[in-house]
C-alpha cells in the first residue's frame, strides 16, 4: 500500500513544500511575529494616551516641569537631561548588543561574551534609572490642592516660579487622633489623612503671604499655565479646594489630571518590565554562551533571536521617549 | 545573515557605529529642541499640532527605521519578511491613531463648548 505517502506530482514546485519562502529559520520568525503583536499593544497604550492627550489639550501638564530632576543636582532645574541620559543608555546597549549578534557570526565566543556582558549592564542601569525617575514622580516637589471637582491648585510667587507647599503653609495646633482598626478601616480608606499640611494650613499661610498666587491646569495661547490674580487666588482656594495632594498615585497626583500619572505608570511600567524579561533572557543567553552551548551547536542564532528582543525594547523607547517628554 | 556578513567583518562593524552616531545625533537634535521650544515652530500649527511636535514625531519614525533596519536586520532578510511584518504594523497603527485622537478631539471639544461643569 502507498496510499499513506502519496505522490502528489508537485515535489520542487512552489506549492510543493520544503522551500523556505521567508528565508528565516522558525525560531527567528516566531520572535518577529511576537514583536508585530507587541508592538500592537505599545501603539494601543500610547494612542490611548495621545486620545486622552486632546481631550485634555488645554490643561495637560507640561512634561518640563515634571521631569526636571537629574541626580546630585538637588533644587536646579535640570528638565529632559535625565531621559536623555535614560535614552543614550538603552541605545548604547543597544549597539553592544549588535556587537555582540555580529560576533556571533564570525564565532567569536569571546566578543559575544563581553558585548552580551555589557548590554546586560546597560539594561540594569537603565531599569535603575527608571526607579529613580519614579521615585522621584511619586514624591513629588511642590505638592499641591485639588478641587472638588478634581482640578489641580499649584502655587507660583509673584515671578510665577513654583512655590513648595512647607515654603508658606502655616502649621496650626490640631489634634491627630490615631485612627483605630476598631473604628473600620475601610470606611474612609480614600480619605488622605497623612498629608503634611491640610488645607486650612494652607489657606491661613496664604492669606498670611501676600505674594502667593494660585496657578490653576489651564493653559493659555502660549502653552503657560494661566496664573490667577491674587483675589482670584483666594477666592478659588476658599471655595473649591478640598484636599492636599503630594506626589503622585493612580488617584490623584499633584501635576494634573490622574489620567497623566495613571498613563505615566502603565507605560512606563509596562516598558520596564520589558526591559526587565529582556535582562533575565539576556543572562541565560549570557551563561549559555559562557559554557559553550552555541559554540557547539555551531550557531550563535540564539544571540540573533534575543538580539530582536532587545531591539525591539529600545525601539520602543525611543517612541516613549518622544511622547512623554517631548511632544 | 551570517554567510554575507561573515567576509564583510570589517564593514559590519562600520555600519553599526555609523548607525548609533545617526541615532544620537537625532536624539541630541531632539533633546535640544525640547529644552529650547523655538518659538515660531511652536506657533505654527499643521493639522492639528505645533510644527515642533510634527519635527518630534518624524525624527521619532527615523529612529525607528534605524534601529530596525540596522539593528535588527530588516534589510538583510526576504521582502515576504519584512513587509508581513512593517506593513501590519504601518497600516494597523495609522488606524489605531487616526480613531483615538479624533475621538479625543471630539470629546475636547464637548468639553469646551458643551454644558458640561468640570470647573469646580
């Protein structure tokens, strides 16, 4: 019987199989596949950012005076020469880890060895850096009052420099009871009790400082935060703010709309954890290379697939880069 | 792919510190552009945006040309490869962009101009 291995009469035709019609090999072509998917889910992330972006056109933060601290500089503001560094960090990783794919080609164990070494140091400085860049978002300078109705209250002086909440709030004699599990603990959990200052500190220091001025989100047609006059100041103080905000969580942050350190978060989040797999893959190859796997399977293609990868994470930096802080 | 690269070791590398000296010199333009916001490119408006923002986002679209076809070695693979996988992306992400943005201009402008209270 011949029937389980019939002849179909197209053996070296197109459609008879056995011809590589993309030229990569499974393993390569499966890893390009996964980066067009992911790259799908990066898109979704930052347009669904670009969409709230225009909602928000006239009142977004502005990415400079968010970002504008660089380590040992305490107090100057030093705005994008961080992520600047952040962004030379993972190109240059980038670059050795090209190094290391081309030494790869020729055989060299010990090119590939150094090249995959420092790629994997550049990744963890990277990811440092970006704990850093959190921590500082989280903490916050100024600190801020939002509104009822969730608008965000900064203070400028009559310069309209930034002024820190501790600069003039005044401390009043109060009486802090320490909240007891007794009492529920789920009930006011939204409420933020552990601020430095609550806002009637704040509007007793700023009738107390004459030259305080409240800066409200909206922006004018310069793209400047419009400064309110001094009447307006207090009157928009007294009436609508509500609570203290300082630093930043998923809801509330002292820089804008919620939306913007909910985005902020994610992206970033979700780009670091990336660059996070990229370093623990990158390790394996690492080791993998050391105890001369690739050497005698007589290929380094393995360094070629997770050489994609991390291209791929550069890749999508340079698009976080340009839309959080440039744009 | 490693038999066409394996005479040219001396060119591959070449091409590699080529490429990152276009990369930075693209990032440092950008950066510089970003601390100094030229005025006239920020008060010029194309579609929607300031001319800046337009500058940002086609330096963006280079880098991204560059790292792919240098650095992850679209170049050297078959045109089935690279257009089942730069076309999806191309095509799949104007769409995505072109629906969010315009529904976020729609939505910023029932802000702005709808009885709607969110200042308070």
């Amino acid at each position: 019987m011949e029937a389980t291995v019939a002849q179909t009469g197209t053996e070296g035709k197109t459609w008879g199989g056995g011809n590589k019609p993309l030229g990569a090999s499974y393993g390569k072509l499966m890893m390009w596949f996964f980066i067009a998917s992911d790259a799908l889910t990066f898109s979704a992330f930052l347009a669904a950012y670009g969409f709230s972006r225009f909602k928000f056109i006239d009142s977004w933060p502005i990415a400079d005076e968010v970002f504008n601290h660089f380590p040992f500089l305490h107090g100057v503001d030093a705005p994008m020469y961080y992520v600047a560094l952040m962004t030379f960090i993972l190109i240059f990783s980038s670059v050795t880890m090209v190094l290391a794919v081309d030494a790869g080609h020729h055989m060299n164990k010990k090119k590939v060895t150094l090249y995959m070494f420092l790629t994997i140091i550049g990744g963890l400085v990277f990811v440092g850096s970006q704990a850093w860049e959190w921590k500082n978002f989280i903490n916050g300078t100024y600190g801020a009052v939002e509104t009822r109705g969730g608008q965000i209250l900064q203070f400028v002086d009559t310069d309209h420099e930034r002024v820190a909440l501790a600069d003039f709030a005044k401390a009043l004699p109060q009486d802090r009871v320490e909240h007891q599990p007794s009492n529920g603990v789920w009930y006011d959990a939204d409420k933020q009790t552990s601020a430095s200052f609550t806002v009637e500190e704040i509007t007793k220091g700023f009738e107390a400082n004459p030259n305080i001025l409240v800066r409200i989100q909206q922006l004018d047609e310069n793209g400047k935060k419009i400064v309110l006059s001094r009447e307006a100041s207090l009157a928009k103080l007294k009436n609508d703010a509500v609570t203290t905000v300082e630093g930043a969580n998923l809801t509330h942050n002292e820089y804008g709309p919620p939306l913007f350190a909910d985005f902020f978060f994610f992206i970033t989040g979700f780009h670091g954890f990336h660059v996070s797999m990229g370093i623990i893959l990158n390790i394996i190859i690492f080791f993998n290379v050391l105890v001369g796997t690739y050497e005698r399977r007589g290929s380094y293609e393995m360094v070629e697939k997770v050489g994609l990868y991390w291209h791929f994470v550069d890749l999508v930096w340079v698009f976080v880069f340009t839309f959080f802080y440039l744009v | 792919m490693a038999h066409d690269s394996a005479h040219t070791n001396q060119s591959a590398t070449k091409r590699i510190w080529y490429v990152f000296m276009l990369l930075s010199v693209v990032t440092i333009v950008e950066v510089v552009l970003g601390i100094f916001k030229p005025a006239f490119l920020v008060q010029t408006d194309i579609l929607y945006m300031h001319l800046l923002n337009w500058i940002f986002i086609i330096l963006t679209v280079y880098k991204a040309y560059l790292i792919t076809w240098a650095f992850m070695h679209m170049e050297g693979e078959k045109k089935g490869l690279r257009r089942s996988v730069v076309w999806t992306i191309v095509f799949l992400v104007c769409y995505l962009v072109f629906i969010l943005l315009a529904e976020g201009v729609y939505i910023h402008d029932v802000f702005a101009n709808g009885f709607v209270t969110w200042n308070f």
